[in-house]
C-alpha cells in the first residue's frame, strides 16, 4: 500500500488474528493492560472452536457454552452474539488459515472509578483470536499414546471454581503438568479431594472397561469434544455415560483417552504416579480408543457439526 509516497506495509496476519478493543490487530500485538482484572485476578471467561479444512467446528455450542459462562460471572460486554461470532469469522478469514485455533475471551476489565473494588464498575471487554492449529498433545504423542500422571494435587472443588464455566483460574491444573513432567509423564490427570477422576490441563478424560466407556460426572468442564465422543458412541452402538469415576477405575481401565477441541480424541498408553507406572493393552492406543479418534476426524471431513468461514470478511 502506498500511503503519501510511502511504502506502508500490510499487517502480517499469516501467524494469527486478534480483535482488541474494536481493531483487529496481528496477534503478537495483541494485549492486555497490566491493570485489567483480566489479568490480575485471571477474571475472565473464555472459550476454544477449531477451524478444520476451511470450517467451524460446532461453533453455536460453542458461543452457547461461551454466554452461559459470561453471565455465570455477570459479564456484560458490548458486542451482542452475533457480532462476536462476525469477530471469529473475521479473525480466521483474516490469517487465510484453513486450520485454526480460535480462543475468545471476556475480561473484567479494568475500573471506570479511580481505586473501586466492585466488579460492577468495570468495563467489561471481548477479545478474540484466530491462530494456526494447536493440539494441546502433540500429534506424535497421540499416535504412540499419551503417558498420563494422575497427579498428587487434587483439582480444585467444583464448589468454589465451577469447572464448567471455562476459566484461567490454572494453578493446580499446572501445577500437575509441573509433577507431571519432572517424572516423564506426557501429561497429567486430576482427582478430586474424595479420590474421584476429574479432568486434565486442557482436556476431558475417559474410561474404557468391558467394551463400555464412562467420563467425570464432576470437576470438569462439559467438553464440547466430549459431548461429539458420546454422540459417535450412540451411534456406534457403544455403551457410554456421564458417571462417578474413581481413581481405582482409572488405574484399572482397559484403556483410556483424553478429548478437547485442540487435538481432538487422544488414546492415552500408560497411566501412573511417581512411584509405578501401568501400561495399558500393549503400550499403544486401545481399539476402542484409536475406533472413536478415527470416526471423529471421519466426520469431520464429511462437513459434520461444519460452519464455512465467512472469507469475505477478511476485506472489510
Ligand atoms: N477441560 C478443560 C479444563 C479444558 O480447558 C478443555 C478445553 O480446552 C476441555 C476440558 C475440553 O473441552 P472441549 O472439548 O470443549 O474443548
């Protein structure tokens, strides 16, 4: 572009897309002031949809999961529904990627009134961002199966953070990705403080026992990705339900596998703790597992659950 006879460039939206404050602005320029709640005292709600092969993957449930959390911590931001989901369009048609990793957020803000300390008085704000695909195990982990720590930390009770509104509040799920590592495990699971499975940094769990799979009835969020593997079992005549998991369960299971929007099913091949380690079935993903990630990624090219990216967008 040229601009009073100087060679202004375009931003380079190539490794992501992010809408601050009414702009839409390369990612790496993207922030948040140091003073936002957002930010301080992690006061924000946020939600994950992937873009696959040109697509939004499930994206109403997605924005229904987004606005049950925004007005569980009474946010309010200006953008109404629908101009938040133009923002994702426009985010993803802005990068020109095919395959994307779309986070939006809304933050407490910062206060209107010089030193106030009621939520009421912040300017609640909405951000976004498209960026290049993110699987939160690497695929390479994934084929091979994921080593998974069940980790000495219990996860945080429901009863003061709600796991279903999706939140930064991440201490003890990285402090389990911190044990988790220092004993070479991929990644970490966590039970609650009565010994019942909960969820991983990022991730629902599942069983596999007898041909029947059964997920956390607790402490975790209702995965949108969990919500797809159910519905694939129903229709594969698989046994599955929403149930009490407990530890033993997990360590007994004949196999097990993790889902989230950001990588999708992922078999897991041995579970353990510091001092012993089990390996599932023969150290690979189990059938069912490796079945369910299959018909996942099957569908997804069959347009399932598929929004195209709106393009157009991308020359406003
Ligand atoms: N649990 C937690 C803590 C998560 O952060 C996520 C996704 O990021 C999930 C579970 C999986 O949810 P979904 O399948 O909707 O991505």
């Amino acid at each position: 572009m040229q601009q009073g006879g100087r060679a202004v460039s375009e931003p380079d939206f190539s490794e992501g897309a992010a809408y601050v404050r009414g702009r839409f602005v390369p990612l790496a320029e993207a922030a948040v002031p140091l003073t936002d709640w957002g930010f301080s005292r992690s006061d924000v709600v946020y939600d994950v949809v992937h873009v696959y092969r040109g697509g939004f993957f499930r994206l109403a449930d997605h924005l229904d999961r987004f606005h049950r959390a925004m007005a569980a911590r009474q946010l309010a931001p200006a953008e109404s529904r629908e101009q938040m989901e133009a923002v994702l369009h426009r985010c993803v048609a802005l990068t020109g990627l095919d395959d994307a990793y779309v986070s939006m957020m809304t933050l407490r803000g910062r206060p209107r009134v010089r030193g106030s300390r009621r939520p009421a008085d912040c300017d609640n704000h909405f951000m976004a961002y498209a960026a290049p695909w993110i699987d939160v195990i690497p695929p390479e982990v994934q084929a091979r199966g994921a080593h998974l720590m069940i980790a000495s930390n219990p996860r945080i009770p429901d009863a003061s953070v709600d796991p279903t509104v999706k939140n930064f509040q991440w201490a003890d799920l990285t402090t389990s990705v911190l044990e988790a590592h220092t004993n070479h495990y991929d990644t970490s699971v966590l039970c609650d403080a009565e010994g019942f499975v909960t969820e991983g940094p990022g991730f629902n769990v599942f069983i596999v026992q007898d041909g029947r799979i059964v997920t956390p009835d607790r402490g975790s969020l209702q995965g949108i990705t969990r919500r797809s593997v159910l519905e694939i079992c129903a229709e594969l005549g698989i046994e599955a339900a929403i149930a009490p998991v407990t530890r033993e369960m997990l360590e007994n299971a004949d196999e097990v596998f993790a889902a989230t929007t950001a990588g999708g099913v992922m078999p897991v091949a041995r579970v353990g703790t510091a001092s012993g380690v089990r390996i599932l079935g023969n150290d690979r993903p189990g059938p069912i597992s490796a079945l369910l990630r299959e018909e996942y990624w099957k569908r997804h090219e069959a347009g399932w659950h598929m929004t195209p990216v709106r393009r157009e967008l991308a020359e406003l």
